[in-house]
C-alpha cells in the first residue's frame, strides 16, 4: 500500500485551510507539498457566525457543510496540481473539517466538525476519512486534543523532557516525558490567538495582529489579567479541551463590563496577550517538570511579540519551533491529520485514553470511499 496521504486542516482562526501532502514510507515522514487557502470573507462570516445559537440554525448548517466540503476539495486538489503527482498514489485524505461547536461537558457531550468528506471525496476522486473526534467522545473522551497521539509517535526523544505547545485559536501543550514507560499528557490551556484575533477585528476591522505589534503597543493591566486568569477553565486539571463557543469576544467583553477601570484598546491587546502566555505558564509550571524543551508550532509563532512573552513567563532556555525538529510549525496540525488517516486505515488507535480520558484507545475516524 502507498503511504502518501493528505492531512487537511482548518483551526479556530478559520483564516484558511492548509494541506500537506505527506510521505510516510520514510522515517520518521517526507513532505511533498504545501498549500494554504484563505477561506473567503462571506464563508469565514458565516462559519463565525454559526459557532453561536442563531435562526435558522439547520438550513445553514447544512449548507455550510457543503461549502466547507468544497473548499477543503478544491485545496486538496490545487495541492495535487502543484506537487505534480498522480492522485491515484495517494492512499488518502485526512480532513479534520471546521470545528463549529465543541461541547465535552455538555449533560450529552458532542463535538461537530462540518465540511461534507463525501463532496471531498467525489470532487477529488481520493478516499476520504473524516470526523475523527466523535468516536474518542464515545468512550467517555473529551474528542480533544488528538494531536498529541502524533506528537508522541514523531517527536518524543529519551534523552529530553519535551513539551509541544500549539499556539493556534486555543492553546494546547503535550507533554513527552524522556523516561517512555511515563504517560503522555495533553490538555487545552486557553485561548491562543482567538481572543487576540476578535479584539483587533472589533476595534481595527483586520484579521489578526501582525507580528503582536498592536499589543506590544499597549500595556498590561495586571487587574484585569488576574480577572481574567480567575476563571474557572484555568483551574480545572486535565482531561480538559475547550474552544471559541467558550472564549469568544462575548466572554471578554463580559469580563470587561465587570471591570471598572476604563482601558484604553492596546491595553487591552497587551493584556490579552499576556494571558495568552501565563496561562501557558501556569499549565506548564503546574506538571513540575525541570527546564523541558519547548516546541513551538501553529499559527501563533508569527506572532514575534507573544513569543517574547512566553519566553518571559515560562522562564525556559530551551524554547525552540518544530521546523527545529523537523516537523514545520505551520504545518504540524495538517500533518497530524495525515497521520491520523494512516493509522485508521492500519486499524491502529488515533488517541490517547490519558490525554482524552478516553476509556480505551480506538480507531478513530469515518471512511469515505471515493467509489
């Protein structure tokens, strides 16, 4: 069987979809090709808006279903032209589709990744697996975070203590002891780039801060840091994954309504930014591990100004990007979902039960023949 696969991905930030075309018969894996799509203004508008209860909520899920199916298509193939390969080599593809609302503590716990992986599927003539989540919620798991399962397969090392911090629209961090017979940990610390994101859309009508210029323009407001680190989610141990339905520009501006003090925007960029990277900290500081090594990967490390802060607060010399290691931060998740693919049609488990609080490992994921 061919080991080319194509992990297709789209975070929290919904800015676009990136693809990776991954060989996987070299160790520990070859990538072929890379493309990242914007996702258009109106649909990254409609996906936004239906992460929150609404009118009309079915016809226009349904509907977006569709059209985020088609986009995710139409970039696995623009990556098939550029990388010049035939799309019979290719075993399969990896879709993790658009997160619209994720719900681990819910009475009925669900978690709800749309782009149709049958439009994926017939518009690209490739088996697709998709929906990985669900069945790791089945027995009993958060659905989240699953790349730590990848993480631990490609970059965990006997001679180091490791920790791989995703800074995408949330933040996540996997923890990969040195000693092997010791567990992986993996939880979802908070918001990432999502807060930070909404905020400068809401003031200054763009997507996201360049380089953090914005928030290193400001101040930070220690009183409201701290209102802000009392909620509940930062104290809560793991197993644990949140998203925007819970940090989102309303959960903000309610912090901020309670807030008497008046700050100026950039303040409250900066200070943003700063709980971005002390609730990292504190999630760190609380495992009790001796200066580990920090892989950095996702969309956050163009941010030159958070990283400088995780630096601070972290207090490590050992803060490195996975492109170091050879997995490129922008591309990891998308990767990760190539792996994903791969195990599921090896029959091999895609979680892992203490990252989750799964009750048992499982094949994760629905396959969709192109047939």
């Amino acid at each position: 069987m061919s080991e080319l696969f194509i992990g297709l991905m789209s975070g929290t930030s919904m800015d676009a979809v990136d693809a990776v075309l991954v060989d996987f018969q070299l160790a520990p894996l070859k990538i072929l090709a890379t493309h990242s799509q914007p996702i258009p203004a109106a649909l990254r508008d409609d996906l936004m808006n239906i992460c929150s209860p609404g009118m009309d909520e079915i016809n226009r899920l349904g509907a977006l279903d569709i059209q985020t199916g088609l986009l995710f298509a139409e970039t696995a193939n623009i990556l098939i032209q550029q990388a010049r390969i035939d799309r019979a080599a290719i075993t399969a593809i990896g879709s993790h589709g658009q997160t619209i609302r994720h719900q681990p503590d819910h009475k009925f716990p669900f978690t709800l990744q749309i782009g149709d992986p049958n439009s994926i599927a017939v518009n690209t003539g490739i088996t697709t697996i998709a929906d990985f989540r669900r069945r790791d919620m089945a027995v009993g798991g958060q659905g989240a975070p699953l790349a730590p399962a990848f993480h631990n397969a490609v970059l965990r090392s006997a001679q180091e203590n490791r920790i791989i911090l995703n800074l995408g629209g949330i933040a996540n961090i996997t923890y990969l002891p040195a000693d092997l017979t010791q567990p992986v940990i993996g939880f979802d610390t908070g918001p990432a780039n999502t807060l930070l994101d909404n905020w400068i859309n809401k003031q200054q009508g763009v997507p996201f801060d360049d380089r953090g210029q914005w928030a290193a323009s400001g101040k930070v407001n220690t009183a409201l840091l701290n209102l802000l680190l009392s909620d509940a989610y930062f104290k809560r141990p793991p197993p644990k994954s949140t998203g925007r339905e819970y940090f989102n520009v309303h959960w903000l501006e309610k912090n901020l309504t309670e807030f008497e003090q008046k700050l100026s925007p950039a303040d409250i960029q900066a200070t943003l930014c700063e709980l971005t990277a002390c609730s990292i900290a504190q999630a760190i500081k609380q495992l009790r591990i001796s200066n580990p090594t920090l892989l950095i990967c996702g969309g956050g490390v163009k941010n030159v100004y958070l990283l400088e802060r995780l630096r601070l607060q972290c207090e490590t010399d050992k803060m490195q990007l996975t492109d170091d290691f050879g997995i490129p931060a922008k591309w990891l998740e998308a990767i990760a979902f190539a792996w994903l693919a791969q195990q599921t049609l090896h029959k091999k488990p895609g979680n892992l039960p203490p990252v989750t609080g799964a009750e048992k490992a499982v094949i994760l994921g629905g396959i969709y023949s192109s047939r």
